[in-house]
C-alpha cells in the first residue's frame, strides 16, 4: 500500500496528522464543503457545485500546486504565504454572499520561509523595474516584516486564532500541504486542542 505519511518531510512529520480516509476528518466538518475539499484532494472525489458557494479557501501563490475545484465552488484567495493579512475586507465581502467557511492550507517549503535570503533579489527586482534604490529597500523591508514567517505550520496556526478572533461564527479549517502528494493533513495542535475534544463527552 502506499504510505503517503513516508512523503511528509521530517521537519513536519511529528506534528502533523494524516487523514487517510474520510473517517479521519474531524467531526465537526462533516457536511460542509470543508470536508468535501479535503475529500476530493486526498481521496479524488468529485466537487459538486451550486450556485451558491459556502467556501473561502486561502493558500499560497505556490506554483507547484493547483486547487482541485471546479468553477464556481469557491472563492480563492492566493497569497505569497496563504494568509489572509490585508484581506480582511475580501472575507467580509464573501460572508455577505453566503460564506460560512475559511479554509487555511499551509504548505512545506514555503518561500515565505525565505524570505530573509530572497530579500536582496527582491529589492533589486524592483530596481530594474526602474525603482528608486531606497525606496525599493524599504519597501521590501516593510512588506517582509508582514509576510515572512519562521515556520510554516506556526504561522498556520498563529493565522487560525487571528482569523477565529475576528470571525467567530464561521468554520475555519487549517490545512497543511505536503507538496509531493498533494495531500492536506491535519494540524496535532488542532486535532488535540480542538477537534478531538468534539468526540468527548461534556
Ligand atoms: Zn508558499
């Protein structure tokens, strides 16, 4: 059989948790179109659509990966990183058109993870581009405070409680990608402090 969780990298294996079958998918996902993404990434299902898209999904401009989702089943937002910083708005315009669910996907090997060696190439894009040196330096600078990120799965997870804190009534599903699978996988830290306690009795 193949064993997608040898393909998570080392740095991730540990923290993460494999979703094999639909039986994996947490619970309080069942029925919404968090669950059917997850479904037709890893398993291969078919999407369906209406004409009413219930579904914001936000990830990274990442070339190696394209969203398996047919037209007209979700809004998408794509970021350097996959954050929604600076997008706040956008989610506000679809939550009038019916959205009731955000999801995250985070990915390994994320450029945004780089961004402190990339700097100086960035700065000079822009020069050739006929910028002011300086201002192209400290715009750059400026921008990389926002977007940059240390590790990818803490920035996913530091994104879920911010968006959570500014919209509390909608599902928001943090996902992590591994590229070469294209699979989601679950966070532990979402499994442990937040999915699995659904299954518990209160
Ligand atoms: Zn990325």
């Amino acid at each position: 059989m193949y064993d997608s969780y040898s393909s998570i990298p080392e740095l991730h294996k540990s923290r993460l948790i494999q979703m094999q079958s639909s039986n994996d998918i947490p619970a309080r996902w069942n029925g919404t179109p968090i669950a059917s993404f997850i479904q037709a990434q890893n398993f291969g299902y078919p999407l369906h659509v209406n004409d009413q898209p219930q579904i914001l999904i936000s990830t990274c401009i990442e070339f190696r990966y394209a969203l398996p989702i047919p037209a007209k089943y979700a809004y998408v937002i794509r970021t350097a990183g996959g954050r929604l910083i600076g997008q706040e708005f956008a989610v506000g315009y679809v939550l009038t058109k019916g959205v009731k669910n955000i999801i995250l996907i985070a990915h390994d090997d994320c450029g945004m993870a780089k961004v402190s060696q990339a700097k100086e190439a960035i700065a000079k894009a822009f020069v050739q581009q006929g910028w002011d040196p300086a201002e192209a330096l400290h715009y750059v600078n400026q921008q990389a405070e926002v977007l940059a990120i240390d590790d990818e799965l803490d920035a996913l997870e530091h994104e879920y409680y911010r968006l959570k804190q500014m919209f509390n009534d909608i599902h928001v599903a943090p996902l992590f990608l591994t590229l070469n699978d294209k699979r989601v996988h679950l966070p532990k830290w979402y499994h442990e402090r937040i999915s699995a306690r659904d299954a518990q009795p209160h």
